[in-house]
C-alpha cells in the first residue's frame, strides 16, 4: 500500500531533488568544518602568544571569531532546512506548500530546494507581519 502520496513529483523528479539537496548539504557540512578550522586555529593563535597584543589587535580577533560563530550558525540552520526538506522528500509531501497546499513550482524548488512554501504564499504571510 503506497504512503499519503501529495507531492505533485514523479519519483524521478524526487531523486533529482534529493540529489540537489544533498549536495548542497554535503557543501555547507564542509563549509562549517572549515569555518571550525578557522575558529580553532584562531584561538591556538592566540594561546601560542608570547607577547601582548595591541587592544585594536584583540578587537579586530574578536571580531572576527563572532563572525566565524554568525557564519557556523547560519549554517547549521541551512543544513537543518535541508534535513527537513530530504525528510518531506521521504514522506512524499516534498514541494507542496505548507501554508496555500498548492504544488510549488519546479523552477522555485531548483534556485530554494529546501522552500516550504509558494512566492504567493510567501508574500502573503510577509504581508501579514
């Protein structure tokens, strides 16, 4: 017996999805261990110090580590929107809007493959805000 089947995609289609989004999300895994690199490389630089910094110097690196930890963030919710996105590929409700109901476009789906919902819809509840 198939499952409640409410994606308007053939299973093909779905794969092709699948693929695009784990792609992507293989990418920004590898992207988030980098910017950890980064974060970890920072501050051993920091403990290898022998010397004083100039407090500009110490502003600039903090700066910079808060920009590593907003990147890393950002990321991790991206990875987590993909999941959600394989998850709704998995469970055959893949590319149906979730506030309208209404099928998402293809073209939509292929630039934001883990969007949940239609331009219109999108607009609309931005609208409402």
């Amino acid at each position: 017996m198939e499952t409640d089947r409410r994606t308007p995609f053939s299973d093909e289609e779905l794969d092709e999805f699948r693929a695009l989004i784990e792609a992507k999300r293989e990418s920004a895994v590898a992207d988030i261990a980098a910017a950890r690199a980064q974060l970890t490389d920072s501050q051993q630089a920091d403990n290898d110090s022998t010397y004083s910094f100039h407090m500009a110097d110490a502003g600039t690196d903090a700066a910079g580590r808060e920009s590593l930890y907003q990147s890393i963030g950002r990321l991790q919710a991206f990875v987590g929107h993909l999941d959600r996105a394989l998850g709704r590929i998995e469970n055959k409700t893949y590319g149906v809007c979730r506030i309208s109901g209404e099928p998402i476009p293809k073209e939509r789906l292929r630039a934001v493959p883990h969007t949940e919902t239609t331009v219109a819809a999108k607009l609309d509840e931005q609208r409402k805000r």
